[in-house]
C-alpha cells in the first residue's frame, strides 16, 4: 500500500521506549488496526513487555520494519539517530513517509541521510501524549507533500493537538512545550511543599495543587480568556493573592522563567549544531 493514502498504510516505530510507546498506544487507542502497525526494540526483555502488552502489534528488526512500511516514525534518542539512519538508509523506499520525533535532529540532516527526494517531517513532542493531551508542533521538509503533512498531523493527533510551524521555531518549541511539563510539575512540587510548610498533609496539599492546577488549565482553555483577565479575577485588591504575587515579583519569577526559557532554546540550538 503507498503513503499517502489517509494513514491508512503500515506505519512502523522504530524505538518504542517512553514516547514510541506512548505514540503506540495512541494510535491503537484511535482505532489504527494492530495489523498494520510494527515496531523495531533492540533489547530482548523490552520486545517481550511489549509483545504481552501489544498482541497483534509486528515487533521487527530496523530493516525489516524499514521495508515494509509506508511512514517510518523514528523514535529513538538523538544520538541513535546516526546509526539508525545508516542502518535502514538504503531500504526507505522512495516515496515513503518519515516522521522524526528526536530533539535537535533537522530535516537536512535526515534528507541528506536518506534517498535522494525523501519526504520528511520533524515532530517536537510532549509527555502529556501519554494521557491524550501531547502537543506536538511540526515541520515538513523540503519535499514533504501536503497529503504526507496531512498524514503526519494525523498521527500526532492520535495523541493530542499538533500545529505546523516553520522550522526555525523549533528550538522555541522544545523549550516552550518539549520541556514544558516539567517547569509545571516543577511549580506543582513547590506549591505542595508550600502546603506542607503551612500545616497541610502532604496527600491534602498534592489533592488541592492538582485540582487547582487541572480548574486552571480548563478556565484558560475553555474560557479563551487572557491569562492576565483570569489572575486579575482572583487578585483582590489588598488581599492575600496580590500579596502572594507581590513576593513572585519580588523573586523576579517571571523574569526567572523567561530566562529559563531561554536557557533550553540556546540549548536545543546547541544540541542540533552537534
Ligand atoms: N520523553 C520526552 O519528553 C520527549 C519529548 C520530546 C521529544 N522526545 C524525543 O523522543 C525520542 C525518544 O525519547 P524517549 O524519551 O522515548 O527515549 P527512550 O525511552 O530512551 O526511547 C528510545 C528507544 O529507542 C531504542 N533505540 C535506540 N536505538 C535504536 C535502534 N538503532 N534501533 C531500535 N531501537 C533503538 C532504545 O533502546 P535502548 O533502551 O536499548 O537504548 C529505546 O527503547 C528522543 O529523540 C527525544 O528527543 C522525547
């Protein structure tokens, strides 16, 4: 069967650790047929967890997986990336779909790692996908079809939302929502801790962080309201949240986020010149 055609073709993992598994999952979960999914693992225990946890799912070597896929999805580390690509090169047939997740890992470098006119797209993922919520943002290569971004956006939509954005914003991306769930469990540990400094059980303090953390995200999601209208709504004047956003501001947290930020971008850029 040729890409192309809806999603509809073989598509085939290669690396099925956190997130292969994670994309796995999700496009099982979105009714994908087991039949036409294959994924390539090179440890011995890891292709039996997923052969129980998976039945119906092919589980290859890279070559194999290779040659009989329509979208070749690759999922291993950034560093692995060389060594795959070498392996499986020459057995990616032309006109085939390959879809990137790895950090760092440009569309140039794969189209020169792959035949002549490959089509390809590079993902920026995120943890969330795991529970259905990913964001992934992606950026098609250049001789990467509309109906092969098409393709490519439905597959990271069977874990969450996907937008396309021009390449260059990719390191802006990781730091932003590739690194993102961690800055939010980072303010969620504190807020827990701030709970149990004043008094609170530790599974009392985690039950009110997370509750408030998931009514937050809904508001702003579902309402379509700024941000800045939703915190000025609980900021009474002279009451206990502008006091608490005073000392924020004190600290310079959002000066101190930005610059976090930042910090990841320069080193996402850092990790692609590699
Ligand atoms: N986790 C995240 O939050 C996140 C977010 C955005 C993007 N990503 C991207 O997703 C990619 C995977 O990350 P991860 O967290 O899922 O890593 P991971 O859990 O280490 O998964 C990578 C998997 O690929 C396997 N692998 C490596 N080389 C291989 C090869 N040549 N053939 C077949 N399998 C091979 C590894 O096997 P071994 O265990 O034997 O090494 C491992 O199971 C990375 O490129 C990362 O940049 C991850």
């Amino acid at each position: 069967m040729s890409a192309g055609n809806n999603g509809l073709g073989t598509v085939a993992i290669f690396g099925a650790g956190v997130m292969g598994e994670t994309l796995l999952s999700g496009l099982l979960r979105a009714g994908r047929s087991a039949e036409r999914l294959v994924i390539t693992e090179r440890r011995p225990e890891r292709v039996e967890e997923l052969h129980d946890r998976y039945p119906g799912v092919r589980i290859l070597d890279n070559i194999e997986a290779a040659e009989i896929a329509d979208t070749l999805v690759f999922v291993v580390k950034p560093q692995d990336m060389g060594a795959l690509l070498t392996e499986i090169a020459e057995h990616v047939r032309p006109g085939n779909l390959v879809v990137s997740l790895a950090a760092g890992i440009t569309t140039a470098f794969l189209e020169s790692h792959l035949p002549e006119g490959s089509s390809v797209v590079r993902v920026m993922p995120n943890t969330p996908a795991l529970v259905d919520q990913g964001m992934a943002a992606l950026s098609s290569g250049k001789h990467c079809s509309p109906e092969h971004l098409s393709e490519a956006m439905e597959l990271l939509e069977s874990c969450g939302r996907a937008i396309e954005v021009p390449e260059h914003y990719q390191d802006a991306v990781t730091a932003i929502s590739g690194s993102g769930p961690a800055y939010v469990f980072y303010v969620v540990e504190a807020m827990i801790e701030a709970g149990v400094v004043l008094g609170l059980p530790r599974a009392t303090a985690t039950d009110l962080v997370v509750q408030t953390l998931f009514g937050a995200a809904t508001m702003i999601k579902e309402t379509g309201q700024h941000p800045t209208v939703l915190r000025e709504q609980v900021t009474s004047p002279g009451g206990t949240t502008a006091a608490a956003l005073r000392r924020l501001d004190d600290h310079k947290v959002r000066a101190a986020f930005i610059t976090a930020m930042e910090a990841a971008a320069a080193r996402s850029a850092e990790l692609s010149g590699q």
